[in-house]
C-alpha cells in the first residue's frame, strides 16, 4: 500500500511538471519602468522550460487575443499599445491555466514633466542646480508611482549615481577638472597674461578678437567638446581685454562647436553619425557606404551652415540684436564682462585674488601646454583609433571613428598641466609649492560646472526612461509625407535635442526611425534629395535643439569654459539660434522637400541672414 501511495505521488508530480506552470511565479513579465498611454511598448515573457513547445494566448485588457508559440525561454512581444490610462489587464492562458497581471499606464504628457520643471525653473530662478534636480526629482517620482520621497532617494542612488559610472561621462568630469588645473597654472604663471599681450599687438579691436575667436572655433573642428573648452578657455583672458562680453565669448564657442564638428569631413560627429547608418542600410540590403551618404549629406546641413554664417557676419558688422546687444553694451560702456550678480560656471573669484600680483610672462608658457593638449588629443584619437580597427581598414575615418576620444581628452589635459608645471619651475615663474596651489584653484574653478553636468547627464536618463522622446515621435508620426519628411525630421530632433539636452541622443534615436522611414518613401534612392535632407535635418536640428536647451551638455560646456552665467549664456543666445533655426526649416527644409534647388535655398537664406544682420542688429561699439 505504501509503495502504492508513492507511484500516485511521483505520477502526480511528473504530470505537475509537465504541465503549464500552475503556480503564478512560474512565468516571469518584465515590463519597461513606465507605460505612456498609446505609445507603443515591448514586453518581455521569461518561461520555465515546461513551457517551451506550447501555445500560449496573451490577452491585453479586452483586446483580441495574441497567439504565441513558446519555442524559447524568452519571448518579447512588440508594439504593443495600450489606448486607455489607469489600470490596465494582461492575461496569459493555455486552456488550463491563466494569470493575470494588473499594471498602471499613464497619460504621455507625464513624460514632459521632467525637462519641463528643470528648463523652466532654470530660466525663472536662474539656480542651475536647484532646477536640474527638481526636473530630476519630479521624473523619478512619476517613476516611481508619485511617490516623491522614494523619488528623492531613487533620483541619488540610482540616477545621479549612474550617470558619474559612466565611463564617457566620468571622463569629460576628469578631463575638465585637469583642463581647469592646467589653465590655473598658465593664470598663475603669467603665461595666459603673455598670450594676451602678444595678441593684442595683432587684434587690438573687439572686431578682429571676435574674428580670432571664430577662426580658433573653425581650426579645432575634430571634437565639439575640445572645440568648447579649448577656445574658451584659451580666449577668455584676452576677450575679457577687449570688452567682450562673456555672454559673446561663450555664444562664440558654442556657435563653433557641435556646428563645425557636424559639418567637419572627419571628426567625431561625423563618425558618429554616419555609423549609424549602418543598420538601416543593412536591413534594406543597400552596399553603398554610409561615409559616401554623409558627404554627400554635408550641404543639407542647414542649421549648421546658417548659424556659421550669422556668426560671421555679426563679428565682421560689430552688431548684434536681442539680449545679446544689452550685454555687448554693457562690456563696452561699464567694462563689466558679467553682469551684475551673475554666477559665472567657472568661479573666478578662487583665483582672482592671486591674478593681481601676475606679471606677464613669455606667450610660450602658456602657448607649448596648450599645443601639446591638441597634439596629444590628436595622438590620442589616432592610437586609440588604429587599435579598435577590429581588421577594419586602416583608413582615416575608420581611425578617427573608432578612437576613444574621452581618453585621448584626459591624456592631453593630464600631460599639459605637467608640462605647464615644468615649465614654470624650471622657468623660475613659480615655486612648486605655488604651482601646485595655482592648479588646485583651478580644479576647484570648475567644480561648480562639473555639478551641473552630472545633473544633465541625469537629466537625459531620467527622460530616456520616462520614453520622452518616444512620446514625440508617436505624436507626430501621423502627419508624415514625403514633401515634410524633411521639415518634420527637423522639428522632431529639435524638440528632443531640446527636451532632453542631448544631440547624440537625438540622433540615436531618430535615424533607425527616420531614415527606414525616408528609404521607403524614395524607393531606396539614398541619393534623392529629400533621403539627404531628411539625415541632414536629423543632425541639423539635433544641434539646433542642443543651442537652445539649458540642459544640454556641450551648451553647459560652453558657458563653463567661458567662464559666463550659464542662464545668461542661453538666453543670449536662442534669438540667435532661432533666427538660423528658423531660416533653416522654412527656407530650408520645406523648399528641399518640394524639389527646389539647395543652391536657390542658399542664395535666399545667406542673403536673408545677413539684411537681418545689417538691419535689424545694432552697433554696439560707441
């Protein structure tokens, strides 16, 4: 009887087994972090290897049925979209089992609700911190069911925290705290005062300094963040000289900056941009190079091209419009650089004190550093570049687009400074008790920047989880032909760009979207001139958006090597950027789609560009 007892029980155990997971924790449902209401979601099912064969019916609220085939332990189901908010019903069923899962979804406006707080406390208060982490705090809350003290904690230990692990942002903060440790040492030294000096024999007007300025903009054009914080940090002393303004100082950088390096032939924008054409082209079985379609992409650029060009003719005029103008007046009419009150990103008064006692030294303390900052950023990018190859070919822009520049930027800060600190030992301009003193003030002068770029980079994971992004896209999806593909292609990566503070990002996420999107509508013509202008607008606007946000990181980048107030810094600067933003999607991006000739596109705009310049600018130089 016994034995009986226990052939039942092992009969009823094995029939358990085989049957389709009886017990609610049997079946694993990962959902992403968030739900938006009609916004398309991917679910991921993990099954027990009893499972593994069977069909399985999945129910979403009162929607028809989805049969699926278990044929592996994983199974994600795409696109899926739920159209009402509040609760919503998943249910899985194989005839002789069911599980239903509740979950909550929300309105996708909730999604807005981060950079909205953080842009628009930014420009009433004008705290930087305050307002990043109150966009912070109020995104992490809605991620966490509304709960604002479990998004209060959550927002530190799993956002900020996260954003400082990341091995690319960790290595911007290194380099700019190095770069800020160098440039204290050349303060310090007299080196800085000397380039001044020298340079002033040859720009003696604010004109001609505005003009060098851009020039050294255009020359570094391989990478936007050494773009920003060599030139601003280089040119400051010497601006400041000359009565510009740091507000015009910083537009000047930023204005060279992620434009040049997106139009530049080879750099790490171009690299980057261009790789991600890789997948599309793939999945539609197109050979022809990604770095060909760039190229040929480079006059669709409209936004980059317009504020280049604005910028040049403002600097040649001496005139400028909006809040710039007041600012420009206010250097040359008072000698004030800053407004008052003004908390610029690099905190001058930690070396101000010290700067008056300087005596002007050789030009070449302060030149031979900050060359052997670009030589060694190149070294870098090319050593880094050749040893990712990967059995790729040793071409020029296989090199550069699989170079590490984070790397190559902390190596070339790191050896500067040391050289800078040679130098002025063996020099006799400073003890090395003193050198060491100026480079930690220097450090320390940037500490505040550093802050708020950890906040951004927070800011743009928080929106990245929150589907931000995703939510923009769906809203307008609806709208598209082919004649606005470009147009719209312009506004979406301008919204996002500006909505989250990111460029790259932007276009991550919107080329594997647009250009599938483009090639469908052209018949897979990757030369046809809406497939161009479509890519083009994606990069254009995702730079155009990263001028006007707050939040954006290589924008934070400017004003800190500028050493201006970053709300200052923006505020000058969007009637700028809107003017060649605007220029770029109505004369632009609208004529392109409908089939007019970019060169009649560029003979308009350039032409518009400047009467605004000459009429509507003002003469700032009394």
């Amino acid at each position: 009887m016994k034995n009986k007892i226990i052939f039942i029980i092992f009969i009823l155990l094995t029939l358990f087994s085989q049957s389709f997971c009886n017990e609610s924790n049997s079946v694993e449902i990962i959902f992403p972090r968030i739900i938006l209401k009609k916004v398309p979601v991917d679910i991921k099912f993990i099954f027990p290897d009893e499972c593994i064969g069977k069909q399985v019916k999945v129910f979403f609220n009162d929607e028809p049925d989805r049969s699926v085939l278990v044929d592996k332990k994983e199974i994600i189901i795409e696109e899926i979209i739920f159209n009402s908010s509040g609760k919503n019903r998943l249910n899985i069923s194989t005839g002789s089992f069911d599980y239903t899962e509740t979950f909550r979804v929300i309105s996708g406006w909730f999604s807005l609700i981060a950079p909205i707080v953080a842009i628009g406390l930014a420009l009433i208060t004008k705290e930087m911190i305050l307002s990043l982490f109150a966009g912070i705090w109020a995104g992490v809350t809605i991620l966490n069911n509304f709960n604002p003290l479990k998004g209060f904690f959550n927002a530190l230990n799993g956002y900020v925290v996260s954003a400082l692990s990341d091995h690319g942002h960790a290595s911007i903060i290194i380099f700019s705290l190095l770069f800020g440790g160098m440039i204290g040492i050349l303060s310090r030294n007299g080196g800085m005062l000397g380039i001044v000096n020298s340079a002033s024999k040859y720009a003696k007007t604010r004109k001609r300094g505005q003009i060098v300025t851009l020039l050294m903009g255009i020359v570094i054009f391989f990478d936007d963040y050494s773009n920003s914080l060599l030139v601003g940090n280089t040119m400051r002393p010497f601006t400041d000289k000359l009565k510009i303004s740091r507000e015009k100082l910083s537009y000047l950088v930023d204005s060279t900056a992620a434009p040049v390096a997106n139009l530049a032939f080879i750099s790490t924008w171009s690299i980057f941009q261009m790789s991600l054409l890789d997948v599309p082209y793939k999945n539609a079985g197109i050979n022809s190079s990604p770095y060909i379609t760039f190229l040929k992409s480079i006059p669709f650029g409209f936004y980059s091209i317009f504020a280049i060009w604005l910028l040049i003719w403002l600097s040649l005029y001496r005139r400028d419009f909006g809040p710039m103008f007041h600012a420009e007046r206010r250097a040359v009419t008072t000698g004030k650089v800053l407004r008052d009150g003004a908390s610029p990103l690099m905190d001058d008064s930690l070396i101000s004190s010290e700067q008056l006692t300087v005596k002007p030294a050789h030009w070449i303390y302060a030149i031979i550093p900050i060359l052997i900052v670009i030589i060694t950023t190149i070294a870098g990018l090319y050593v880094t570049g050749v040893n990712n190859l990967m059995g790729l070919p040793a071409t020029f822009q296989n090199i550069i687009g699989n170079s590490d520049s984070y790397s190559s930027l902390m190596w070339g800060a790191a050896l500067g400074g040391f050289v800078g600190l040679i130098m002025s030992i063996s020099g006799s301009l400073l003890s090395l008790k003193k050198t060491m003193e100026a480079w930690l003030s220097g450090v320390r002068s940037m500490l505040l920047a550093a802050i708020i770029l950890c906040l951004a980079w927070t800011l743009g994971n928080v929106c990245e989880s929150m589907q931000t992004a995703e939510f923009i896209i769906t809203g307008s999806q609806n709208i598209v032909r082919p004649e606005i593909l470009p147009f719209l292609s312009f506004l979406l990566a301008a919204a996002i760009s500006f909505s989250t503070g990111t460029s790259w990002g932007t276009m991550t996420i919107l080329i594997p979207l647009i250009i599938p999107l483009a090639l469908k509508m052209t018949g897979n013509d990757i030369n046809s001139q809406i497939f161009l202008a479509s890519f083009a607008a994606i990069l254009s606007g995702a730079t155009f958006g990263d001028h006007c946000s707050p939040i954006s990181d290589t924008t934070i980048l400017s004003s800190m090597a500028s050493g201006a107030d970053h709300v200052d810094h923006v505020k000058t600067q969007i009637p700028y950027a809107l003017t060649a933003g605007s220029i770029a999607a109505i004369l632009g991006y609208i004529p392109i789609g409908f089939g007019v000739s970019k060169m009649l596109v560029f003979f308009f705009s350039l032409i518009l560009i400047l009467l605004i310049v000459r009429f509507v600018g003002r003469k700032v130089d009394i």
